[in-house]
C-alpha cells in the first residue's frame, strides 16, 4: 500500500534554515506528482509546494523564493529545503501523493 514517511524536522531559529526528506513506496513514485503540505496549530492545512514527474515545480505565494521542492526519482524520495524560516512557518508538515499523506514532521521556528 502507499506509505509515505517524513523526516527532518526539528527546532530552528528565526532565518535558519531545515531540509526535509520524505521516502516513499507502494506506488510508482518516478510518475507522481508529489506536494508538501502543512498544518499549523488550529489552522487548517495549507498546501506550500509541489513537483510533477519531470521536475516542474510549483509554489504557494507564502514561501516562494525560500522553500525549494526536489525529487529523486531514483531513490523514491522527495525532499524540502527551507530557507530563511519564520515563525509563521511553524507546522506539521506533510508529504502527500493524491489523498495519501505520511505522519507529518514538526517544524518550530522560535528564538
């Protein structure tokens, strides 16, 4: 079945930076679009970025020019690299394929 495992987040600085990771499996990944998304505390989800099977990406307004979606095909893993972080960034965040999701990773952005 589809599985999706999130990795990476943890406690940052306000400006710092944080990579995410998320393997994948139990489908095709090399032709899915692949997304991340977020779930800030009493908020509802907010879809921040995604990436289709040939590497185009697309990007919410919110963190365009400080996020950076990536893929690698070959090892059925999608990556974030966040840039400049803000508190506002604090979340859950969710690698998702279609309805599918993985268990999320918690970013905290506070000094």
């Amino acid at each position: 079945q589809v599985r999706l495992v999130e990795s990476g987040g943890g406690l940052v600085q306000p400006g710092g930076s944080l990579s995410l990771s998320c393997t994948a499996s139990g489908f095709t990944f090399s032709i899915a679009t692949m997304h991340w998304v977020r779930q800030a505390p009493g908020k509802e989800i907010e879809w921040g970025s995604g990436i289709d099977r040939i590497g185009r990406q697309y990007y919410a307004d919110s963190v365009k020019g400080r996020f950076t979606i990536s893929r690698d095909n070959a090892r059925d893993t999608l990556y974030l690299q966040m840039n400049s972080l803000k508190p506002e960034d604090t979340a859950l965040y969710y690698c998702a394929m279609g309805t599918f999701r993985g268990q999320g990773t918690q970013v905290t952005v506070s000094s």
